[in-house]
C-alpha cells in the first residue's frame, strides 16, 4: 500500500473509533477538514479523501456548507465493539465475565478480589442471625433517599481517621463501588468530555467509560504514582474534565502515592479545573496508610468512592459517595431516578459486620496472609522469570513483566484452555503498552496447577 | 404582548426545554430557522428573532454559514432544573425523596408501595435463617453474570405461566427493576431519541427519563389502555424508539389490558419498529390475569422487566430483565461495567423466600386485604367528594379527580404540612393535564388523619 494510501486509511480508523466509542454521536459535526489534517498530522487532501470515502460508506455525510456529519442509525450500544484492539482476549468485560463465572473447577489468579474462604464469612453469618431479628421495616421497607444512617455515621467516622471531615449529608450510599464512579460519570460528564484514567489501571474503569460517550486518556503511571510532566502535558493538550484514580495500593500496580505527589497533582488538578475521583476500595489493606487526595483537598474537586466487597463480602453489596454536600444533593436524585432506593439490607447487614470487634481480628488476619502469599508468589513466579514492576508494600496485587518476547494475551488463551484465567496487561492499558505483563493476585495463586500451566503455556509462547 | 412577542418568546421557550432536557446537546446544530419554523407554526422571521435573543443569552451560538449550535458550559447533570414546570411539589424527586424519608410519623397515602407491615416479613425472617447456614461462597463470592441461576430458572417457570417462553440466557437479574429500565435505556437510545410514557405513568418513569438525553412523549391513556387514535399519530409524528409501560395493573390508574388492545397496540408498533418496554411488577397483585405484551411478541421486540420490591420486601433489592437473546447478552456487559456482578445474597433471599409454600398464601391475604382496602378507600373519598376514574379490579392504586375547583399540587402542599404525603396527578403526566387528580395506595389510607387533612386541604383549596 502506498504511503498516501496508509494516512488515508489511518485517518478513517481514527474516525471510526471516535463514532464507536460514542466520542462523536450521530448527529454530530465532524472537525473540520482542516481541524482534522492538524489533529492528524496529515495534509489537507488526505483528510477530504478519508471523509469522503467514510461518506460512501455511510458512517458520516456531508451536508454542503455546513460540513460532515455523523450518520444516525440507531443501533443499540454494544460495548464489546468498542474495544479499540479486537481481541476479546483482552477486552475488560471478557475478563470480568470470566472470572465471575461460578465454575469452581477455574483458578483465577487474574481475578480481582479474595477467595470467599478469606472473606468475612463469619462476621456475614454474625449479621444475618442478628438481622433475622431486627424489626420489620428494616427487612422490608426502602431505605431512605442517602441510605442507612447508621452505616453513613460509621463511614464518617471512618473517614476522619484519613484526615476527610464530611458530615453524614456528604456521604451517599449505592448499590456498589462501580455504581458510584457510574452516577458521578453521568452527573458530571457531557458527550465528548475528556476522562483521564491510569495507565495501566483496574480495567472495569475502560469498560465503565464505554458506557459514557467520552474520550478516554491515559495518564502513564510510575511507581511514584502518576508521571507529573506526562499529567501535566495531558492537562494542557486534552483539558479533561474528570480524572479516576484508586487512593491508597493501586491497582494493578501496588504503588502508594507519596505526600509530595499528591500534592503535586491536586496543585496541577486545581489550576486546570480538573475533578477527581479517588477509588479507596483497598483502604483495609494498607498496613502504611498513604495520603488521601479527599483530605487534602477538602473535598472541593476530589470525589471519594468505596465499598466493602473486598473486604467483607461481595455478595452483600454496598458503595459510598463522598463529596460536596451540593453534588451529594444531585446524586441522590440521580440515584433515586436511576436505581430508586437502595438495598436496606445490606447496609444493616454491613454496619452490623463493621461495627462488631471481629472485623479488626479478621483483616489483620487478611494482611498477614497476604504478605505471606505475596512472598511465595514473588519467589514462584521469579522461577519462571517472570519479574514484578514494582513490589507493594501490601494489598492482593503484584504487576508482573514476563519474559522476554512472551505475550500476555496468548499466555492467557492458553491457559484458560487449562482452566486458568489470567488478567493480560493490555487490558488496563489504555495505550495498549502492556502486552508482556500480567497482573497477579496473589491470594489466588495458591494452587501449583497455576505456575505450571503458565510454565508451558510461556514456552509455547 | 403583542401577539408577535408571545411567538418569538414561545419558540424560546421551546427551544430552552430541549436543551434543559438535553435533547439538544451542548455542540449540536439546532434545526434550521426553516425547519423550527415548521416544526413550531410561526414564520421564519419569528425563529430568526428567536434565536438571535437566545444567542444573545449565550444559550445558542450562530456560526456564520453553519447555523447556529448549543453553547457547552459543562455544568453537572440536576434532574430538578429539568422539570418542565418549576413547582417542587409537582416533581417526581421531590415526591419519591418524601416518600422514601425514614420519619415513622409521615402518613403517605401517596407512596407506591405496601406498608412494611403487609410485606413477606415472615418470609425473609426464614430466608435469612436459612442464609445464615448457607455455603460461604454464597454469603462472600459475587454473582454469576446473568445472576442466580435457580431464581433465574423459577422466574423462566413464572414467566411461562403468562404465555412467555424465555430460556436462563434470556434472563438477566439486576440490582432492581428501575435499573433494569435504565439499563435498557441506556441499551437502546441515543441522544435525541423520542420515548413514549403513559399519560398518566408511574411518576419516576419521568425522573429516570430526564437522566437520558431524550425527548418525552405522553400517550394518553383511557379505561381500556392506551389511546389507539392518538398512538398510531404520535408513532406517525415522532418516530418513537421506545414505549415504557405497564404490564397487567397500570399504575396510576389501575386499568388492565385487553387483548383486543393488547393485539392492535403490538400491531401498531411492529409496523413502527417500535421497541416496547413492559414493566410487570404488580403481577401477583392480579386476580385475573391480564394478556402480556411480551407473550403476544414473542420476546421479540417488547422486552419485560419486574422485580419483588413490591411483594416480597423492598429491602432485599433485586430485578430482572426478559429479552431477546442477543439483547441480553450485550445487557449483561453493560451491567457489569456500570455496576459489576449483582447481590447474590439478594436473589438467593429472594429465591428461598419465593420458592416456599408461604409465598402464595402471603399473596393471597395482601390480595384479599387490598380488596377491603379498596372498597373502604372508595368510600371514605367519596365522602370527599373525590372519585376514582376508573374502578380497579386489584391492586393498590386509585386513581382520582378532585371535586370541581380543587388544585391537586396545593392540596398536596397543604398536606405535607400535617405531615400527609400525597401524589398530585401532574407528577404523572407528561402533558400536565392532571392538576385536579390525585393517586391514592388504598394500603396506605388507613389512617382517619388523612381524610381529615384533605378536607381541610380541600375546603382551603
């Protein structure tokens, strides 16, 4: 193909991927060719002859005088489309369909989340004997607009020992952790806005986004936490609107933000106006607890989310919002509107298992076994070379580079095929950068069918 | 004002409702000066001034030779700003939000659902026992993506009970039945799209709607359902995409389908390419069982949502969505992404508790209570001079005109400050041609408190 041929076809591919990640809705004006020939990099002629060859193709139509514009059939989302690299391999909802499979016989080092033996099944159990007594409006009846009151005064209590004062109108409860970074997206988010995320980070943030009809960048992430210049450039060029990043052991990387960094970003997010919401759903896990971002900034531009699925159970959902007390005032109307009232249940359940003296004993038990695991983990994967980036003070998680010339998204085929589920780096890279890591969760890597499957399936590789 | 001003300031009017409720998206082109002028019945003149002074709002911008677009300040989403008459008390938030407050000492024969006290105590009670035993994975893991499978195959059973033919993959459980709606929403429209409602319709239909950049459309609704005449016009004008509906009773009015209404609505919409959402939670409310949309289609192009917040407990939280396979399929993703795995120790809660032989006697009382209800309700407001519009054969609504004279929003105001919360019937309609009509929950009108603050309210009136 000629090289004209290539920037033609490269500037079609950026097009269509703008129209399938909704950034450009139907209806919606094209850049201007000229606009378009700068964002690209690319002549004048080259920009005319992609539109019009996207024209005859009907994705976009011209409409004379006014420019191109994007054609609107009405097709239902498919998030899977989205996908920027079609390999379902590494497509986030893949994995997370994976690893929510009920099948026992899989062992799923790349999953998220503990083994339900590790959980708080006895605080769980505690709760529902107690709850099975409890008077009837609180089996039956709704909760109310914010959510259980006592839980959310339990949530502040929590909060002020990170340095976050929030009173009990500044905290709102959801139905999960990823139910509340989705109603702040929707609260704050118009089509087209920019939303910075990690890079790499937890990959349900990719497929979450898809939802929103937005642009996604990436910010590179080192193992200071997020690369300053690299954020500062991004804040300048894409002038995003909203950032999503974990507090406390990021995942998937382990990384602790330091004091300095953190006050570096929140200086570089306030002079841009840029809102953040900060992920704490690892708080219980830290042994040295980090910096918050809600703290420091006050909760002004910082929106903090959690959850207790981690930690306590996932089968009793329940998340948090804490923000402005004007912004928690929308969201609950947004909640209301979207998901009406919240599961009662679960919070008496959850303020029942928190509140109890067991739940201290029971994650104190958790990061001892946890660093037991991470131990033995490092040293098994060491023997088959494979290195981590960075080491973690503590929490479930370790990102790991393979060996050279190996390939995650292969590696992960072929050991599914074996009944492993792995987590390929590409995944929560938003760049695509990470073809040769995988992410670890080392309370899940117990069972040595785990090491030599990836032993045979990184030689096959 | 001259007869020319009132025109210039209703297109502007007009045109500020669509861009409050989003229809027109910050960055879109409004429709031309020609096509507003069609589309509103007023000269071109009239728009050309009309635009010009919403420019000079800087609510619209003109680009020369382009038209002119909607300005794009970034403000965050407020579902209140987006009510198209600006009287609190008429607002489905305001209302729901008073109906969800947890004061014990609120009368609310305005609210949508049972007292606690009618509910399936009884039933949870026991589930809960039963769950306090139950296999860790259970209490601790998340759900499988589609959801629990036993309650998935025992709805699959329920459902082929009403004529709907539905395999475990056609079934996806969510957190609750307003989020299955949303889901479908966000399934199914793109920005601008038009949905139809019932006029009058379950008042959070509204609130949810207003969080999804679409236009509203009310079909008016009659004894025998939804006005024939009237929907083949709107389908004609408007080109809908989606009718969100009631299955079975209808809620406000209590009105069941026929299947003569039944047939010519489906055939009506198949010819539009209409996609019908049926909303069946007040099911086991029937005595006789009305004709499903859903079983008359097929699952082709009417979908079916429900959940047992209603019936069983609406503390246990927990919805499912009918569909067509492929549908659910990409259904499933969306869930995932926006709110990740589901409530596992919901549906197993709900699962136990629904699958015990104390379910259908606990029915079979609420039925037979709503009944006496009902008839004492009747007559009480007929001492008012208050009188249903139609007399429902079940369930728990009565849909009433006040005597001659009366405002529905100010009884309801007046109300509230005795601490009775009622419904006003312009939360219910689209058009707001309900100012005189109020909901009654006949289970919730046991209180003498209440006619005597409504005569009051009345005699004020």
């Amino acid at each position: 193909m000629p090289r004209s041929q290539t920037r033609i076809a490269s500037v079609m591919e950026q097009v269509r991927k703008q129209i399938a990640a909704r950034a450009y809705l139907p209806g919606a004006r094209l850049p201007s060719v000229r606009q378009q020939a700068r964002l690209s990099g690319v002549s004048v002629s080259t920009v005319v002859e992609a539109y019009e060859r996207l024209a005859a193709e009907n994705l976009i139509a011209a409409r004379p005088g006014a420019g191109f514009f994007v054609s609107g059939p009405a097709a239902p989302l498919d998030l899977t489309q989205l996908t920027a690299d079609k390999e379902r391999d590494i497509d986030p909802l893949w994995i997370s369909r994976q690893a929510l499979e009920a099948d026992p016989q899989l062992l799923k080092p790349g999953c998220g989340w503990l083994p339900p033996s590790w959980l708080y099944e006895e605080g769980v159990r505690k709760a529902m004997r107690m709850a099975a007594r409890a008077q009837s409006a609180l089996l039956t009846d709704y909760a109310s607009p914010y959510g259980h009151a006592e839980l959310r005064q339990f949530l502040g209590r929590k909060l002020a020992k990170t340095g976050i004062t929030a009173t009990a109108d500044q905290i709102m409860l959801t139905e999960s952790g990823t139910q509340a970074v989705d109603l702040i997206c929707r609260f704050l988010l118009q089509p087209g806005d920019c939303v910075l995320v990690d890079d790499p980070c937890y990959f349900n943030f990719h497929a979450l986004l898809r939802a929103h009809p937005v642009m996604i960048v990436g910010v590179p992430f080192t193992p200071q936490g997020p690369d300053l210049t690299a954020f500062a450039q991004i804040l300048q060029n894409h002038a995003p609107r909203l950032y999503i990043t974990n507090a406390g052991i990021h995942n998937p990387t382990g990384v602790s933000l330091t004091p300095v960094v953190a006050h570096q970003m929140l200086k570089l997010a306030e002079a841009a106006g840029l809102i953040i919401v900060e992920d704490d759903i690892f708080a219980d896990f830290e042994t040295h607890p980090a910096p918050r971002l809600a703290a420091y900034d006050g909760l002004h531009n910082v929106i903090q989310i959690g959850s207790f699925s981690k930690t306590v159970s996932a089968a009793v959902r329940c998340g948090y919002i804490v923000a402005r007390r004007d912004w928690t005032d929308s969201l609950v109307d947004l909640k209301i509107a979207t998901s009406f009232g919240g599961g009662q249940l679960a919070s008496m359940l959850l303020h029942s298992a928190l509140t109890g003296s067991g739940y201290r004993r029971h994650m104190e038990s958790v990061r001892l076994r946890l660093a037991v695991a991470m131990q033995t983990t490092l040293e098994k994967l060491a023997a088959l070379d494979i290195l981590p980036w960075h080491t973690p003070q503590a929490g479930m998680f370790l990102w790991c580079r393979l060996p050279e010339g190996a390939d995650a998204a292969r590696a992960s085929r072929a050991c599914l095929k074996e009944g492993v589920v792995l987590a390929p780096g590409n995944a929560f890279s938003q760049s695509g950068s990470a073809a040769d890591f995988l992410r670890f969760n080392v309370s899940q890597c117990n069972d040595p069918a785990i090491f030599s499957a990836l032993k045979r399936a990184l030689k096959q590789g």
